[in-house]
C-alpha cells in the first residue's frame, strides 16, 4: 500500500493539490514496467549446474553462500522452479523489503540521495567530488580523467594513482572496478577507499609508498553511475541492478569475450542478466573496454592485473565463468594454477572463499573472462560483505559496516599489486 494520505479533498485549491502530487516520493510508486509481486526466495542449490539452473530460469540471483541461493522471483517464475523440483522458501515480498530498508518516505528527498541512516554513502556527486578531491590535495599522486560517457552522459571517471602521475613509466598497471552492478553500493565506498589509501597514506605508510612507487594504479568507482543513481533516486531503495539502457544491460554479462554463449545470461530484455543486443552494446562496459584496449603500448598489454568488485557473498572468485571446464583455450591448467594460487592468498587475508567462478554458476560476457580472454589480465571478482543475507540486507548494509568492510580487502589488494609485477 502506498502511505501517501488521502488529504487531497480537504486541500482547498487546485495548486495546492498539484504541490502535494509534485511531492509525493518517486520510489512509492512501483517502478515503471516492474513485474509484480516479486517474491525474495531461499533455494537450496548443491552443484554448480543445478545453480545454473536457477539463474538461467531468469531469477534475479542477489546472492549464493553455501549451497542456497537467494532469488528475486516473479510468481511464474516461483512456479517453474518448484516444477523443476527446487525447493523454495519465501523470505518476503521484494518491493515490500525495499519500502521497509529505505524507512519512511521523505517529502523533499533530493534526486538521488541515500535513505537516511546512510548518508555516507557516496552519491554520484559526492564521489566526484571526492575524487577531484583526492586530485587536488596529492596533484603528484593523483590524476583524474574519464573513459567516457554513460547512456544517460555521466563521465565515468578513472584515476591513476602512482609517482610521477602524469608520466607513463615502465611499471605494472593495475585496475578496480567498481559498482559494475547499480544496487552494490558498498562496492563503490570500496574503490573510494582505495583511492583514499594509496594517497592519503602515501606519506607515512612504506606499504604504500612502495607500491605507489612501483606501480600504476587505476580506480574506476562507478562503472554504471546511471544505474546507481537510479536505484537510490528519492532516497527510496529500488534493488536495481542493471544500467538504464532501455529497460536496462547487465553489463557483466555484456562484454565481448564468449558473449551470450553458454546459457550464462539472458535474451530477454526484462530478465536481470539481460546480455544486451550485442557484445558492449551498453556504453559504459565500451568505454572501459575502450581504456583497457588503449594500454596496449608497443604491442604489449601494460595493465596486468584487475579486481572488480561485487557485493555479495565474500567469495574471490576467477576465470572462466563460461565453462565449468578449469582449462580451456587460452587457459592452461599452469595459468589455472596461478590463478587460482593468487586467489587462494587474497582469500587467505580476507577471510573470503576462494573458488574459481563457474564452481558457483555459468556466466558467460562478464568482465573477468573478457580481461583473461582478450588481454591475459589477471583479472579476479571480489564478492563483497556480507557472507549470507536472508534479503536485501546483502545489498544495502548499515553505513557503520564501510570503513571495516573496505579496509578488510588492503592486504588482499597488495597481494595483487605484487603479483602484478609476476611476483
Ligand atoms: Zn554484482
């Protein structure tokens, strides 16, 4: 039910009237197109392929621990499942969950702008600032640039970090992404405090100094700041994931390395892993991909390692997504070994379960099997805090839980810095 009061007979004039429509908040409206009563279920899932199963049937998968997924459902799609014998526990209606998390409407809340309680999340313009920020206080350190433009024209904005900022020296370079998916916020506070970290610290820190030192460093906080901005407009939490490109891309199932090939994405445009039209039919996933193409110098790929940044579940997780198969063209079983070697050590320090991505369900045009595939980049998914959610509390965690839950992933972050030098 919507909680806006039925005062509008009492109201005297027709102004009036129009005033308290124009206030009424966005997010109480049930977003446009949305399938209805979307249900937030618990289903056991033991091996990858029966998990495969569930996130093939178009299911909005939010997060998999354990053997048991948790799943938006439509009704038909709650039906199918339990035909096919799965086992559902409802946890709660979705958009009812959502009301519930954002708190009370706001009369006035700004375009996009946290529910109160988490304002330290960082909406699209305050991690500008923050970024413009970063560069002005450490101009030696820190240099701010985009790679391009979202659907909706939001620059995505990339910046190095390293001595000598605005040389191109001969070191590893080394990329985060962040907020791929729009409803992962924490992912975004992460990328911010990498970028807090290695200038901030860079001082008084011989840890980061070292590696600043010795290496390129590149932050992208928000892949899809479209959808980010969407899914907090309001103040009012949509569980969004996509971009905002017609009814919306996932952008990690839009990348060009296998594209659509395995049963790893959908072809429905309503579906939450919607694979797009085409292989980086969706802007922001061209862009980036635009930038990674553009640090081939010489011949030779000068970006060596990468982590993208999910939430949640904490699991590291490693290529391929596409196939269940642990080598396959272009991986042999001693880069398999590496990989997995790699993840085992940045799992080691953060408490996460390492495991390569498939071993959770098949994904096929997701950034990691893009960035081995095409440029034989050390590329890892990070699935953030929490490790189980029963709903949307996976998403949309207390604000208190950013400064532990970023500075949880600096040792893990290092060991990659490292291991981009072939350490
Ligand atoms: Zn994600």
């Amino acid at each position: 039910m919507f909680r806006r009061p039925r005062v509008f007979g009492a109201l005297a004039g027709a102004g009036v009237i129009l005033l308290a429509l124009l206030a009424a908040p966005a997010g109480a409206q049930p977003s446009a197109g949305a399938p209805p009563d979307r249900g937030v279920y618990t289903v056991p899932a033991g091996n990858a392929a029966a998990r495969t199963a569930v996130a093939g049937s178009g299911v909005d998968v939010l997060g998999t621990r354990d053997g048991t997924m948790t799943v938006v459902a439509t009704p038909a799609q709650a039906r199918s499942l339990r035909a096919q014998g799965f086992r559902l526990g409802q946890v709660g209606d979705f958009d009812a969950m959502l009301a519930e998390r954002s708190g009370p409407p706001r009369a006035a809340a700004a375009a996009a702008e946290f529910p109160p309680g988490d304002e330290a999340y960082h909406t699209y313009a305050e991690m500008t600032e923050a970024l413009r920020a970063a560069q002005r206080a450490y101009p030696g350190l820190a240099r701010l640039s985009s790679v391009g433009r979202s659907y909706e024209g939001r620059e995505l904005y990339l910046i190095k970090i390293s001595d000598n900022v605005d040389r191109d020296e001969a070191e590893p370079e080394v990329l985060f992404t962040c907020n791929q998916h729009a409803r992962e916020h924490l992912t975004t506070e992460m990328c911010l405090h990498l970028v807090q970290r290695f200038t901030a610290r860079y001082a008084t820190d011989a840890t980061v100094r070292q590696l600043v030192d010795s290496r390129e460093i590149y932050v992208l906080p928000q892949v899809n700041p479209d959808g980010s901005e969407y899914d907090i407009a309001g103040g009012r939490y949509k569980g969004w994931r996509k971009n905002r490109q017609g009814s919306g891309t996932d952008p990690n199932r839009n990348w060009d390395y296998r594209w659509g090939c395995c049963g790893g994405s959908s072809g429905n445009p309503r579906s939450d892993t919607y694979r797009g039209t085409a292989p980086f039919s969706a802007p922001e996933t061209r862009a980036v991909a635009n930038f990674v193409n553009s640090r081939v110098v010489g011949g030779s790929q000068q970006i060596t390692a990468h982590i993208d940044f999910h939430t949640y579940s904490e699991l590291v997780l490693w290529p391929y997504g596409y196939t269940y198969a642990d080598t396959a063209p272009g991986m042999n079983a001693e880069q398999a070994r590496r990989f997995a070697d790699i993840g085992r050590r940045m799992a080691a320090t953060n408490g996460y379960t390492p495991q390569q991505s498939s071993d959770l369900y098949i994904t096929d045009g997701s950034v990691n099997d893009w960035m081995w595939g095409v440029h034989g980049i050390l590329s890892y998914t990070f699935e953030m805090y929490p490790r189980t959610s029963s709903g949307l509390s996976g998403f949309y965690p207390p604000a208190s839980v950013i400064p532990r839950e970023t500075a949880r992933n600096d040792a893990a972050v290092d060991v990659l810095l490292r291991a981009a030098g072939g350490a």
